[in-house]
C-alpha cells in the first residue's frame, strides 16, 4: 500500500514556508501550485524548491477556480476507494 499524500496550494507563498513546515514536521505532500506575486519571493521559491506553478495575483483567482474544479472528478474518485 502506497502513502498517503497531501495535495498543497501555497497561497501567498513567500519563499515557501508552507512546504519546508510540511518537510520539517515529516509530512508526505506535493506541491501542485503557488500563489505569489513578489518577484524576489517568486524567484527564491523556485531555487528552494524547483519549478512551481503559480498563480499570481489572489484577486485574480478566477484560473486557480478553474484549476481546483478540475481535480473534483479525481477527489470524488478517491472518496470511493
């Protein structure tokens, strides 16, 4: 049996704090995406932690909308296992 996983959005991510407390407490995650606008914090997250979607701007969250609505049909799968 496989582990389990916690999928993560880092919303205003920084430097991705979010993911290195994730590591430090042990806990088996992806990151699937981030959500940050400063370029320095954009550019030091992507060296600490490789190639990362982002999704920018908050306010504009119509695409991240898109993206979570997207994964209904994989979630609703796995609630039937």
């Amino acid at each position: 049996m496989s582990e389990k996983c916690l999928t993560v959005n880092e919303l205003f991510s920084g430097i991705g704090t979010q993911a290195f407390a994730l590591e430090y407490l042990g806990i088996p995650h992806k990151v699937v995406g981030m959500a940050e606008i400063e370029k320095n914090a954009i550019e030091a997250y992507n060296i600490l932690h490789g190639e990362t979607r982002n999704y920018g701007d908050i306010s504009k969250i119509d695409k991240f909308v898109d993206y979570i609505e997207s994964l209904a049909p994989k979630y609703a799968a796995m609630s039937n296992e």
